[in-house]
C-alpha cells in the first residue's frame, strides 16, 4: 500500500453493510481501509473477497468481541508499523458519511484532531429516537463539564489523527472500555497540548443491521468521566 492515510473501521457484525462501505470509500484517492474484525456473522469472508481484487483494503481478524476502542488501537498499531501519516476512525453503520473523509483530511494538521460533530452548527442527527437524544447531549454537556477540553462532541467515533496523536496514544494506557474510550483518549491528547477541530456531520442512526450500543455503556459512562479526570491528572 503506498497511501498515506489509512482508515480504521472496527466491525461486529456489520455484514450488511460493510460491502456498500467500502466501495464508497475507496472512491476517496490516498485512503487505505482496515476493517478489524471482532469474529463476528461471517462478515471476514466480504472483506477478504473486496481485498482479493482491491489492494487498498485489508482485514484484522480478532478472537472475541474486544471492544471498539482496543479496535482501533489495533488497527492503529499495524498503521504505524506500516508507515501511515493519518488516521481515521469511523464506524461500519453509515452513521459516518464516507463523503466527508477528503473534508477532514483536509482541516488536519500535525498537532490537529479533526472529529465530526453532532452538536455544531450545520450539524443534523437523523433517526434517533428521543431517549438517545437526551441522553447523548447529557453526556457531552458532562463531560465537557468535567474534562475541560474545548469541543462540543465527545463521543463520536468519526475521527482524523496525524501521525504524532497515535504515537501518543499507543505509549500510554488507554482504561476505559467501550465508547468512553473516544473521551480518555480526547482527553489524553488535550493534555499533551493537541487541538481539537470539529466539522460537522449528518449522523445518521443505523439503517441496517443490530446496535452495539448498550445500557450499560450508558450507565458506566457518567462514573467514568470523572474516572479519565483522576487517572489522567495524576499521571
């Protein structure tokens, strides 16, 4: 692979989407994709089909469900070994539009973090129901309260990191589990003196397939935020 930029997709159970994802990926010039496969419904035998003809794709298999956050990390390991100068992380369901990928490339720098945004102006999320709604500004107003760091979306997975974020990120050790994990990491990067740039998105709730969103992500969510804080400042 001779990109630049490699796109990291964690995937459970994706295997009715993950072909359509792809392909509108691969329309994007200087992206590579990594779908990192949690041993999931079959869907390791689309991906290993699509890189047979598609040099540009490749598949991580994993043993187990291991998470989404230790997902991307992986796949962010075998990125750096390969010599990537950016990262993107975004999920397999389309709640990430692919159309916006040369947009973040675009406002990335080398000590930048772009993240697609629910919650900035030109934002729209389409097709939650109201308890997700609640819930999810609840969260963001939370952590904000707590964290500090300077950005409206703290739990979105549709990310941009140049090459020293990762860097970062693989020397320390990440706790949190699940989707939490995009704040720990936000706010290890903050406090190594990183920016962060939110461009926003129309997110868009799963149209195909299961949610791996669960109630007790929600429940853990709120007592981990202060968790990050006190691990993180007495580090």
């Amino acid at each position: 692979m001779s990109n630049n930029t490699l796109l990291i997709i964690p995937a459970y159970n994706e295997r009715e989407n993950i072909e359509r994802l792809i392909r509108a990926v691969l329309v994007h010039d200087g992206v590579d994709i990594l779908v990192v496969d949690d041993g999931s419904d079959g869907m390791d035998a689309i991906v290993t089909r699509i890189a047979a003809e598609e040099p540009r794709v490749r598949l991580l298999k994993r043993h187990g469900k291991g998470g989404r956050g230790s997902a991307v990390l992986d796949g962010m390991r075998l990125g750096m070994r390969e010599n990537y100068a950016w990262f993107i992380e975004m999920d397999a369901d389309f709640s990430h539009p692919p159309e916006d990928i040369p947009a973040f490339i675009a406002l990335a720098d080398e000590r930048t973090i772009v993240i697609g945004s629910r919650y900035v102006r030109g934002s729209r999320i389409v097709n939650w129901p109201w308890s997700r709604h609640v819930f999810s500004a609840l969260a963001n107003v939370y952590a904000r309260l707590i964290l500090g760091i300077p950005m409206r979306d703290y739990t979105n997975g549709f990310r941009v990191y140049p090459r020293a974020a990762v860097t970062h990120l693989l020397s320390i050790r990440i706790r949190a589990k699940g989707y939490i994990v995009l704040s720990e990491t936000a706010y290890s990067l903050y406090r190594q003196g990183f920016a962060f740039r939110e461009h926003p998105i129309v997110f868009t709730n799963r149209q195909r397939g299961g949610s791996n969103f669960s109630l007790n992500e929600i429940r853990e969510s709120f007592a981990a935020i202060w968790r990050i804080r006190w691990q993180q400042d007495k580090a």
